[in-house]
C-alpha cells in the first residue's frame, strides 16, 4: 500500500454539516509545494472528515493554518 503524507496550509475555511443520518461531516482543501527539477509548482488536495474528527477541524482549524495529514493514496 502507497502511504503519502502532506503538510500545507488550508486554503478556506472547513465546511461543516450535519447530514440528515445525523453524521457530521467537513470538507476543506490544503495547499502544498511540489518540488520538481528545480521548479515550484503548488498542488490542492481535498480532505473529507467524518464524525467527531469532523468536529475538531471544524472548531480548531481556520483559513492559512498550517495542517498535516497522512492517509493512502487514491
């Protein structure tokens, strides 16, 4: 299994919801450098959390705080 981890800076404000199950859920972007050959490019991953994670990055994360988040990749 591939594992990746990225450190960067959230783009926007988390979006959180309640769904109608009554699960929370949070969507928010990072924002990250890509090295290659001498160039910088920058690349934005979209990150979804479900249920009580949910929660804290909807209460303690904000627009440009700097974030880290390691998962498999695809």
């Amino acid at each position: 299994m591939n594992r990746v981890m990225l450190t960067g800076r959230l783009t926007r404000d988390p979006e959180l919801r309640s769904l109608p199950s009554g699960k929370t859920v949070t969507n928010f972007s990072v924002a990250t450098n890509e090295y290659r050959k001498g160039e910088v490019s920058a690349e934005f991953d979209a990150v979804v959390r479900w249920e009580r994670l949910a929660g804290s990055c909807g209460r303690w994360l904000g627009r440009g705080r700097m974030v880290s988040r390691e998962g498999g990749l695809g």
